[in-house]
C-alpha cells in the first residue's frame, strides 16, 4: 500500500456501502451515490475504491478517475475528477451490481 499499483487481472467490483469514505460521498454526490466501487478480491491489497482524486496525496494506491492529465513538479495529476467520477459512476455501479461484476486491470502507460 502507498508504494505499488494494484496488480494486473482480472477482479470482480463490487458495491461498497459500509466503507468510511462513503460518509463523504453520500453528501457530496446526493442521489447518483448508491455505494463505493471497490475492486474485490485483489490478492495483496483491501479496500480498494475507484474515486475522485488529483494527485499521489489523494489515494494509497486506488484507481482515481480523471478527464486528462497533465505532468506537474515530477510526478502526474489527474484533472477534472469531479467531472469524470459523475460520468463514470453509473456504468460502474450497474457492473459491480450485476452478475458478471468484472474489472480488467492492466498498465500500459508510457512514461
């Protein structure tokens, strides 16, 4: 945790409605926020949640969500979070909720 991805696989998500950060999200996001989507069963890793986020202090090692990105100061931030965690968040709520409830992890970016 803080110091690795998330490993590479296939995961299933899965919908989280007792995690902490749902204290935040529930407020934040109003009706659109049924739940955290939590990546299950990672073999090293608990806990893990796709959510919104800009820089390396917003996340342990979870997915953040972001329009683009940019290269600031040595290391890489994730824009427009907000935004794009408003647009993803229903197609992964009906994933995680349904019955082939699957994640594709891979990394294939160039730095």
């Amino acid at each position: 945790m803080k110091q690795t991805a998330i490993p590479e696989g296939v995961f299933k998500l899965r919908l989280n409605t007792w995690g902490g950060m749902n204290k935040t999200y529930f407020p934040k996001y109003g009706p659109i926020h049924k739940g955290m989507i939590e990546i299950a069963d990672l073999p090293t890793f608990s806990s893990v949640y796709i959510h919104v986020g800009n820089t390396i202090e917003h996340t342990a090692g979870c997915p953040l969500v972001g329009l683009s990105y940019i290269r600031k100061d040595g290391d890489y931030q994730v824009l427009q979070s907000v935004d794009a965690y408003k647009q993803v968040y229903r197609k992964l709520y009906e994933v995680a909720t349904e019955k082939d409830n699957q994640i594709e992890i891979s990394n294939n970016f160039q730095f």
